[in-house]
C-alpha cells in the first residue's frame, strides 16, 4: 500500500467511520489522542534505531507515517500538502 493509498483509506474512515475501525476511533477521540500517538511512535522509532534491528526500524516508522496522516486527516489537511512544502524546501535548497 503507497502512503496515498493509505491516507486515502484514513479519509474515508473520517467520512464513514465502520464498526470496530481504530481509525475512526482514534479519529473520534479527537486531536490531542492522534497528537498523543504520534508522540509515542515517534519515541519507539528512536528506540528501535538504538538497538532493535532494521526490521523494527521499519516497523515503527510505518507506525508514525500512519499516525501522522491520521493527524493531517483530523485537521483537513492533505498528503499533497507536505508534498508541496517538501517540493518548496527543495526549490529553496536549489536556490542556495
């Protein structure tokens, strides 16, 4: 699955949240819960990185990219968005 896939699912989870979702429900229980993730994914990456293997790296990782679509989905943000601010800073970069 692309991350487009992905945060495409989570909109839809957003729109028509099915029964037993965790992503509806962590949709439901509102930013501060989705921010609360993220901030754990993000330690257990750090985590990971110092000392359990690639495998787990990668695992954790994908963990945080999920929660972070969930957080961009929660605010009416898009994919595209942190896209386009990556393609700016890229375009800045080329300019220094």
């Amino acid at each position: 699955m692309t991350l487009g896939e992905l945060f495409s699912l989570i909109r839809s989870r957003r729109e028509n949240a099915p029964p037993g979702s965790y992503t509806a429900r962590l949709l439901a229980a509102g930013e501060d819960e989705i921010v609360k993730k993220v901030g754990e994914e993000a330690v257990e990456v750090i985590l990971a990185v110092k000392g359990q293997g690639n495998a787990r790296v990668v695992s954790e990782v994908a963990d945080l990219f999920y929660h972070s679509l969930v957080l961009l989905a929660a605010r009416g943000l898009s994919l595209a968005d942190v896209e386009a601010e990556l393609g700016r800073r890229h375009q800045a970069a080329q300019q220094d």
